[in-house]
C-alpha cells in the first residue's frame, strides 16, 4: 500500500553534507503562507516522503499546488523515478523522499490552498494551508 509518511510546508530545504552523506534540513515549518500583499510573489517549499510503492518497477509522483479557487499554479507533471539496484537490498519497502522548491509563485487570492499528490496516477494524499495577508 502506497502512503505518504510525512509532509511538510516551509521555507527552505537545505542540503548539509555529512560524514555519512546528504541529509535535508527543513527550515522554519509552515502552518499558514503569508505574503506581505494579494496579489504577490510567494516563495516556499515542500517535503514530502512516499513510502510503500514497489521499489522493483518505475513509479511515477505528480504533485499539484492548487488556488481555492481551482486554479492549478505548480504542477510537476509526471516525474518517474525508479530507485537504483544497489538500494532495493537496503531498502524492501520503498521510500522516496521529494523536496519541491516554489519560488516566486503568484498568488492572486486568500484562502485554503491544496497540495495533491498522486502516485502512479492515483491521488494518495492532499494536504491543505491557508493564505492569509501577512504584517510587513
């Protein structure tokens, strides 16, 4: 069964070498979006961690930030992804982690915006934030 372990809006996520290798640090988590003016430029991102796909095959993610009003503003499209041979020994069960850096995206109302996120073409998730007129 395919699910979403963890999702995150934020600022940034930051890539820290280690001695063990790249780990992502999510930077100031979101609860509401705030921009200083409706309508303005917007710039944030997202973790989301998939598990439970079939780490043999190609899957594919699609993830769509929608308005309140439906307008689709980020969509990525189809990305497929298949995890290399040498991780399917370590990792059985399937886990995938994807960090979706939106920069500068217009956002022309307040209200409830949604993330979709769809996994081989089924919709697994949809997580919701709201968009308020922010203090300068």
């Amino acid at each position: 069964m395919i699910y979403i372990s963890s999702f995150t809006y934020c600022d940034s996520i930051q890539t820290e070498m280690t001695p063990q290798g790249p780990r992502n640090q999510i930077v100031n988590p979101l609860q509401i979006l705030a921009p200083i003016a409706i309508p303005s430029n917007y710039s944030f991102a997202i973790a989301c961690n998939i598990a439970g796909f079939d780490a043999t095959k190609e899957n594919s993610v699609r993830i769509q930030f929608i308005s309140p009003s439906g307008q689709v503003l980020n969509d990525t499209g189809e990305v497929k992804f298949q995890l290399p041979v040498e991780k399917l020994k370590l990792d059985k069960l399937g886990v995938m982690q994807f960090n979706l850096d939106m920069r500068n995206l217009v956002l022309r109302e307040v209200g409830v915006y949604s993330t979709k996120v769809l996994v081989n073409g089924e919709q697994i998730g949809e997580y919701k934030i709201q968009v308020i007129v922010g203090e300068e």
